[in-house]
C-alpha cells in the first residue's frame, strides 16, 4: 500500500466516525495537557521558593538560639542564647564577611490613621539593609548615629505602608504607633515579593536600640545573627569560622550540646528546590496516569473499529492486501489519533499555563523538555496500544472475515 493511499484511508476512517475519533483523543489531550501544565507548575514553585529565600539576603547564613539534640527540639528560635556581645565578636574575628548583623524579631500592632496591622518588627544595626539586600524606594533607611541615640523611627515594607496609608509608597514623615509607642516614618523598603506572614513585603525595620529600650523593655538578648559571606565560595568556611567562635564564646567544648544553631542559605535553597523537584515529578507522573488511560482508550477503539470492520478486511485480504498492509492499516489510524491528540493536549497545556501566569493565579515556568517528553510517551503509547488492534485485524483469515455478521 502506498503511502498516499494509507493516508487516504486513515482520513477517511477517522472522519467517517468523528464523534468516536474526538472521544478516543480525549484522552489523550488531557493526559498531555495536565502534565505540560502541572510541570510548569511545580517547576514555577521551585523558581518562587529559590527567589523568595534569596531575596532575603546574599550567601546568608543565620544563627538562632536553641539545638536540635537528637529528634527533640530544644527551642530553636525561641531560646535566649544569643547575646549581642557575640555578633560583636563575630564582626571582629570573622574573614571573608560583607556584614554581621544582629537582629531581634517580635510581633507587634501597628496602627495609624485609623488602619491597622499586625506585622514583625526587625530591630536591627544598619547593616542589616547591607546583609539582608534591602533596598528603599521613598525615604532613607536609618544610619547608624539614628541607631545609636535609639530614635524612634522606622521603615515600612511595602504591604505594610500599603495597609496602613493606602499606598506601598506612601507614609514617609507620618506617625505610626508600634505597640503603644510612636514612630516617625522614615522609608518604605522596596517590593520583594512573596505572600502571607512571612513575606518581607509585610514586615517593618527599626534602629536596634530602640527596639531594646522602647519595645522589649531593655531585654539583652537577640533573635537571630546574620551573616553575608563576601561570595557563594566562602559560605561553608564562614559558617565553619561562626560555629567555632560560637562554640568558644558559650565556653561549649561538645558541638553536639552546643545551644545556637546554625542554618546555611544554600542549604535551605537546596533542601526546597529538591522538595519542589519531587513535587514536579509527583504531579507529572499523576497527569501521566491520563496518558494511560488515553492509551487504553486508542486500544479499546480500535478493537471496535477492527469488529465492526471485518469483512471489509476480508474483502481486503481476497483481492490481494497482505497482512503487513492490514496491520499498518489499522496501526496509522492509532498513531494518527494520538499524533492529532498530542498536538491538541500541547495547545491545550500551553494555553492553560499562560492563561493561570496571566491572571496570577499561580507562578508557571514552561519547560520545553516537558512537552517533548509528554508529546513523545503520547506516541510511544498510540503504537503500543495500536499495535494489537492492528496484529488482531492482520492475522483475520479472508474466509472467516467474510462470513463474518
């Protein structure tokens, strides 16, 4: 059989029963278009969470108070270990370093105007702006002299400027109360990005002195110290020099009792890109379940067209087709199906993917190599679950294909 007549008589074949043929490829089309969609999902989750903890600061490492010995928590975060005596040591002994800085964090109240929200507050040297990558886009961040007197300003995170004036760039010279003590608006940090809680849209920076003095009532120790390490090469010899000094100032002489810990950025980035990765796969290997049962679908069709075909095979086979032209016959209206399926589920996936990027409802990255694959295990599919079909409608004797009612 010629190749022009097989793509004759595949035309025809699916045209003739169009409704069948659309059903048989539905399959198909949300089996490629959910796995094309779900990557992109999962793949725009691992770039969110890569980008939302590196905004947070350069080659950052953090040391919180409290341990994990063994599987229990002894108060990680919560303890008061840390002291501002020991970020001072770490600024003056620590090599390849671009800032230290201290830092306390509570929750507080904030209102103004009639609005209010409740958001954490960073007491932090001016360095922090340094470490942590803030950056201010109406005002000043506070200098250090603003630091030492304990002024009584602060600097609002966009969502935060946003929910008490209105606008994410508005406040600067407007009071804002913190607690029940009051603060002049000095700044408004730049968007990050991010959402909920944690965001660092949503939190607020004040001098560190005066949060001791005004707002925690004088309490020496701290939240956290971070660290910048001047490039990516030096954050495992700086947290190597932190843990040391660490373990020398608390006069801890066993690392495994030690009552600080400390958490390294591109660890925590490779921890949540790898959870992300597995998500990725999980969601594409659930969409990959519909390709399944396209395949099965192409398979169950073609069975049925083969049965009610019959003695149109036979007739075939008595005037002279062979076997391999029956087989290939019924094997390139499988893979036809599949290709015209394959095609529809890729427009489909895309198209859902830049709809969902287009009205933020999630952050989408598209991948080529998840349309190829998808697009490719469509194929592998319609030939393997066209293949029987089509052997089943070759090996038709002509003799029983005729008699057949």
């Amino acid at each position: 059989m010629h190749l022009r007549d097989l793509a004759s008589e595949t035309s025809f074949s699916l045209l003739m029963n169009k409704a069948r043929s659309a059903l048989t490829m539905l399959g198909i089309i949300i089996g490629i278009g959910s796995v094309i969609t779900l990557v992109a999902v999962g793949q725009g989750a691992t770039v969110t969470v890569t980008k939302n903890i590196t905004a947070l600061g350069s080659n950052l490492i953090v040391i919180v108070p409290g341990s994990t010995r063994g599987v229990v928590n002894q108060g990680i975060g919560s303890a008061q270990t840390l002291k501002l005596s020991d970020a001072t040591t770490l600024q003056n002994q620590l090599q390849s370093t671009s800032g230290v800085s201290p830092e306390v964090s509570r929750r507080f109240q904030l209102s103004a105007g009639g609005n209010n929200t409740n958001t954490t507050v960073y007491g932090a040297n001016p360095v922090y702006a340094t470490v942590h990558n803030v950056s201010v886009t109406n005002g000043t961040f506070y200098d250090q002299q603003q630091n030492t007197t304990a002024q009584r300003v602060i600097v609002l995170g966009p969502t935060v400027a946003q929910t008490l004036f209105g606008d994410a760039t508005s406040g600067v010279g407007q009071s804002v109360k913190v607690g029940n003590v009051l603060f002049t608006v000095i700044g408004i940090a730049d968007i990050k990005g991010g959402s909920g809680i944690t965001s660092p849209d949503n939190n607020v920076y004040v001098p560190l002195t005066t949060t001791q003095r005004y707002l925690i009532g004088g309490a020496a120790s701290i939240s956290s110290i971070s660290i910048s390490a001047s490039t990516a090469n030096d954050i495992n010899s700086v947290e190597s020099q932190a843990n040391q000094i660490m373990l020398g100032l608390h006069n801890i002489s066993n690392p495994s009792q030690s009552d600080f810990q400390i958490v390294n950025q591109s660890d925590i980035v490779s921890s949540l890109s790898s959870s992300s990765k597995t998500l990725t796969i999980l969601l594409g290997s659930i969409a990959g379940i519909s390709l399944l049962v396209g395949g099965i679908g192409i398979m169950n069709m073609m069975l049925t067209t083969v049965t009610e075909r019959t003695r149109e095979i036979g007739l075939r086979k008595a005037v002279g087709a062979k076997r391999r032209d029956i087989g290939r016959q019924f094997l390139t209206e499988a893979v036809a199906l599949t290709l015209i399926g394959g095609i529809c589920g890729i427009t489909l996936g895309l198209l859902t993917a830049v709809l969902l990027s287009h009205f933020n409802a999630v952050v989408v990255q598209l991948t080529w190599w998840s349309v190829i694959l998808a697009f490719g295990v469509s194929m592998v599919i319609g030939v393997v679950f066209g293949y029987y079909p089509a052997m089943s409608a070759a090996k038709l004797r002509p003799i029983d294909a005729l008699k057949y009612e």
